[in-house]
C-alpha cells in the first residue's frame, strides 16, 4: 500500500513540474505534455495498485 501512495505523491509532484515547465520556458509545450503524461501514468498506476493490493 506504501508503494501506491508513493506513485501517487511521484505523480502529483510530476504534474507539478510539468507546469513549472510550462510556465517557465517558452516554447515547451511538447516537454509539459510528455511531463504531464509521466505524471498521470504514476498517479493512475498508484491508484490501480492502491485498490489491487490487500490493506
């Protein structure tokens, strides 16, 4: 259960990131999606782990 609160943390700090990124470069669109897409495969993956795995 510790690993999926840990993709789940990973995956918000990703998201996190990628906005920075967004914000702080010019012409970074590519890079803040790919970041985006990294952020929300780790959130998921925690969330899927999260209710597969016993308490």
């Amino acid at each position: 259960m510790l690993i999926a609160k840990i993709l789940q943390i990973l995956g918000m700090v990703e998201l996190g990131h990628a906005l920075y990124i967004g914000i702080s470069q010019d012409n970074a669109m590519n890079k803040e999606m790919l970041l985006l897409g990294i952020g929300v495969i780790l959130f998921t993956l925690g969330r899927f782990l999260e209710k597969k795995l016993p308490q």
